[in-house]
C-alpha cells in the first residue's frame, strides 16, 4: 500500500508539470489563429476597431486615446 502511494505521489506532480508530456522543439508553434504581427501593430489595429472599442472602452481611453491639446 505505501509503494502505490509513493509512486503516486512521485508520478502526480511530474506529470501535472508536463513531465510525460514534454514537445520537442518542432512541436512548439503558435496556436492557429495568432499573427506574428508586433505589439504596435496589434494595439494600432485594435484602437482603430470601433468594435473593440466599444467591447474595452476603458481600456481604449487609457491606452489609444489621443491626449487633448489646448
């Protein structure tokens, strides 16, 4: 009973850390869908999407807004 315990309790954590599971290099890619556009370039395309405007708007006037000038 304590070896199937011990071995558990070796083997849980390993495998919870991706131990079993580790991807080789080649393996390692980005998920579909994601563009390898710099992160400039994301939040010019957000700021000017009137959608993602509307769904972050508080997130849209402390980054995208333009300062007021007098």
């Amino acid at each position: 009973m304590k070896g199937k315990f011990l071995v558990l309790a070796v083997a849980l954590p390993l495998a919870a850390c991706g131990w079993f599971s580790h991807k080789s290099e080649e393996q390692a890619t980005a998920p579909a869908g994601v563009s390898n556009l710099s992160s400039d370039e994301v939040l010019k395309k957000d700021c000017l999407d009137e959608t993602w405007k509307q769904q972050n708007l508080g997130l849209w006037y402390s980054v995208c807004r333009q300062p007021m000038k007098w």
